[in-house]
C-alpha cells in the first residue's frame, strides 16, 4: 500500500468514526445507559470498547443518511460556481471525452455505463494513481463534512430536549458551516478529477502527434 492510499484510508476511517463519536457521546451525555448494561460495563476498557463500536456502527448510518444532501448540493453548485457548467469548463470536456471513449454506434446515455466524475477515477487509477489520491483526500474530507452537517442538529436538538442547554442554534450554524466546507471540497475533488483527465488526454495527443512526426520523418529518409 502506498503511503497516498494510506492516508486518504484514515481519513476516511475518521470520517465515519469522529461524527459517531459526537453521536455516541451525545446519547451517553443526556440519556445514560441503564438497566442490565452497566454491570457488563463495569470495566474502563469495556466501556471504551463498547462506545468505539457504537460510534462507528452510527457513523456508518450518518454517513449513509447524509446523502440525502448531495441534491442540495446539485443546486448550490451552480449557485456557487456560475462557470461550473459552461460549454467549455472541464465538466462538460470531461465529459465529452467520456463520450467519445463508450461511443459505438448507439448514443451513450448520460450516466451511463458511468457518470464523468468515475470515469475520471477510472482513468486516473490506470494512468495517474498520484493524481487519484489527491482526488481521493478531497473526496474523503467533503465525505467527513457531510456527515457533520447532518450529525451536529441532530446532537444540538438531542442536547436541548434533554438539557437546560441552548446547543441547537449554535448546533446549526456550525451545520451550515459544514456544509459550506463539504460543497467546496466536493467540487474541488471533481474538478481536478476532469483537469487531470483532460491533462492525460493532451498529453496524449502530444506524444502522438510527436509519434506521426517521427514516423513521417523515418519515411522521408528511407525515400531519399
């Protein structure tokens, strides 16, 4: 494994694990466990154990629940980046490229066998795997981001039902702050993913052309 792969796997690892954790801790804080648990819990060591498993088990779910802010974030972008979707912005190059590539006689279906931002991964996992882990390390902070947009109201209204605090507003403002953060590292993780596609591709285009001049260089001199 490459130190890259590495890193961006703990990232992501902490990106289901931190936004459990706040869960987790939040249940323990305002509703304590009660019945025939704690004597199961007796120890330090158990109760440590036992809170990693919940707030990675309720990590998973918010993140699997935060994606229902990924068509809030279709209609932001737009709002945010007002080139992002121009003619000749590296979406819709990237796109016209993936076009190309699954192209045979029938039209290729938008999204279809994959949209552009996988094939882009694709790409880069073949030809430019340094290119894809910095993708990848966007991908997995926005990833982080989400799940704190959707985890922070859900802990600042358990916090305010339960306790004399007044958690939920502040709860809520930072959630929109963690929006904002999760939206600018989702587009800079696509973007440069269509940017480098689009590096690979000229490239490839040079050394063609550079391939055709040699060749028409090799036939000219055998002609003399």
């Amino acid at each position: 494994m490459k130190p890259g792969d590495f890193y961006v796997g703990v990232i992501d690892f902490f990106s289901i694990l931190l936004p459990g954790a706040l869960l987790a801790g939040t249940v323990m804080m305002v509703r304590p466990i009660t019945g025939p648990m704690p004597p199961l819990l007796s120890s330090e060591t158990a109760q440590w154990v036992t809170f990693a498993l919940a707030a990675y088990a309720i990590g998973h779910f918010a993140h699997l629940i935060s994606s229902i802010l990924d068509p809030l974030y279709d209609l932001y972008r737009p709002v945010r980046w007002r080139d992002c979707n121009h003619d000749l912005g590296p979406f819709q190059s990237a796109t016209t490229l993936r076009r190309k590539h699954f192209r045979n006689k029938a039209p290729v279906k938008e999204g279809r066998p994959m949209n552009t931002f996988k094939w882009a991964q694709s790409v880069l996992m073949l030809r430019a795997p340094a290119a894809l882990a910095d993708v990848n390390r966007y991908e997995a902070h926005s990833k982080f981001f989400r799940s704190m947009a959707i985890v922070l109201p859900v802990a600042g209204g358990a916090v305010d039902r339960f306790t004399n605090w007044q958690a939920f507003p502040a709860a809520l403002a930072f959630a929109v702050v963690s929006f904002v953060i999760y939206a600018s590292l989702r587009f800079k993780s696509t973007e440069w993913a269509y940017r480098y596609v689009l590096v690979l591709n000229r490239l490839g285009e040079l050394e063609r052309r550079r391939s055709e001049t040699k060749d028409d260089d090799r036939s000219e001199a055998k002609s003399e």
